[in-house]
C-alpha cells in the first residue's frame, strides 16, 4: 500500500494535475491500495472511489465519494463547497 499524507497541498496549478495523474497510473499500473490523507474534496474526487470523512477525529461519513454529492449534511456540503471551483461531484 501507498500512503501520502496532502500530497496536493502545496502545488502550483500546473504541477497538481501531473501529481494526481502519476498517482493514478501508479494505482492502476500495480493495482495496490493508495491511501490519500486530504483536506481537498476536489483531490479526493479526482482520485478516489471511496472516501472516509473524518469530523473532529471521529468518522462521519464512509462510502464512495459519489455518495458525498447528495448527503444532507452541513459540514459534507461545506467540503462540497470548497471543491465546486475545481470539480463536479456526481451522484452514482
């Protein structure tokens, strides 16, 4: 397994599509388990099928990321609102 802890925090707009389409084609190249720690929904999205939300170090949501694009919940809509600049969410 892969684990990268904000990967994408600190790059450039040109460099963060080129990171995640490394990421990607090390996942499908190898098909092992990458597991991403982000605060970036948008990152999550363009990466992942599944997603664990943490809330205040607790659980709060676990299902596909897909699923996070419906949920009525105030602090998934807050994330939702944070990534709707840079990429759309949609439901399965």
């Amino acid at each position: 397994a892969l684990f990268l802890d904000e990967p994408f925090a600190n790059l450039d707009a040109d460099s963060r599509p080129a990171l995640r389409t490394l990421v990607r084609s090390y996942a499908e190249r190898t098909a092992g388990i990458v597991i991403i720690a982000t605060s970036s929904l948008a990152d999550a999205a363009a990466l992942c099928r599944n997603a664990i939300v943490l809330r205040d170090g607790r659980v709060s949501h676990a299902g596909t990321v897909a699923s996070l694009a419906t949920m009525d919940d105030p602090y998934i809509s807050a994330l939702r609102a944070e990534a709707a600049a840079t990429v759309t969410l949609h439901p399965e």
